[in-house]
C-alpha cells in the first residue's frame, strides 16, 4: 500500500471526516458553555481550577461521542457519496 501525500486538502479532509475533531470542537464548545454556570459559586485555589476545567472538557470529550460519530458518518455520506 503506498503512502498519501500530505497535502493540505487531505489533512482538511481527514480533520472533516474524523469523529475525534468533532469531539474535540463538541467537548470545547460544553466548555465554554457549562464551566461558567458550573464554576459560577465556586471559589477554588488555582489548582482546583485547572482540574475543574480540566474535568468539564474530559466530560465533554466523553458525552460527545454518539455526536460525534454521527456528524463525520453524515459528511463522509453527504460528501464522499457524491464522488463514488
């Protein structure tokens, strides 16, 4: 089997098509959204943060796989459907 090449249309195509990128975009954006109403009343130490916010990505990361695999399996239909 030979080796793609590298090109920046196949690395945006990789990024679009893989369920990981969608996890990560989905578990950024419970982040942005649910750290503030989480951490609102909270009064923590430094540390406590980094691991709050930490927690609330790793949790976001972890919801968002059905997401996820539904998104890229949608795009990889709508996009790579349309070429075959």
């Amino acid at each position: 089997m030979t080796e793609r090449k590298k090109t920046p249309l196949f690395i945006f195509f990789y990024l679009l098509f893989s369920p990981d990128t969608w996890r990560g975009v989905l578990g950024i954006l419970i982040v942005v959204i649910a750290g503030p109403l989480l951490s609102k009343n909270l009064d923590l130490p430094l540390p406590g943060s980094i691991v709050f916010w930490f927690m609330i990505g790793v949790i976001g990361w972890w919801v968002t796989e059905a997401p996820a695999n539904f998104i890229a399996g949608f795009l990889k239909k709508r996009i790579i459907g349309k070429i075959k």
